[in-house]
C-alpha cells in the first residue's frame, strides 16, 4: 500500500478558502475504488500547514488519483491559496 502525506503551507487569511475547495476533493477522492483513506488535516501549532493523509491500494491507484478530473480542477485551485508548492511524501506500508 502507498500512503502520500502532501503539506499545504497556507498564506494568511487563506485557511478557510483552501478548505472549502478541499472538502471537495477530499469528498471526491475517497469515492474513487482505490482509495482506502483521504483526509484533510490541520496542523495544531501552525494553523496556516495542512496536510492530506492518503492511503491507496497500489501506485495504479495513485495514478487513477493523480489523473482523475476532480484532482485536475481542485489542485490548481488550492494552489491560488498556498504560500508555494505542496510537499509530497510518499511511504510504503510495512507489513508487521
């Protein structure tokens, strides 16, 4: 499995902006069949940092995400509310 952490660092005043296009997209992901977990976080000591905790089958699922439309329109929308580009940190599960 392939879980993404993707931080958002937000400019001022933008929290509720970037949310309001977020909860479409999260909405969105998590009905597509390789998802197995999307969510919108928020930092507690910094509330300008978000981060998408995302979990998918496999690196096929990652790309049917990356590929889909609503990740094509809610992306490019998101950014207008970032301080600069979102960070990507991709892990693989261990199995214990």
């Amino acid at each position: 499995m392939i879980v993404l952490l993707a931080k958002s660092t937000l400019q001022e005043g933008k929290q509720q902006e970037f949310i309001a296009v977020a909860e479409k997209l999260v909405k969105a992901t998590r009905e597509e069949p390789g998802c197995l977990y999307y969510d919108l976080v928020q930092d507690v000591s910094d509330d300008k940092v978000f981060y998408f905790v995302e979990k998918y089958q496999d690196e096929a699922a990652v790309e049917v995400h990356k590929n889909s439309e609503h990740f094509q329109t809610f992306v490019p929308m998101m950014n207008a509310f970032r301080e600069g580009p979102s960070e990507v940190t991709k892990c693989a599960t261990i199995d214990i």
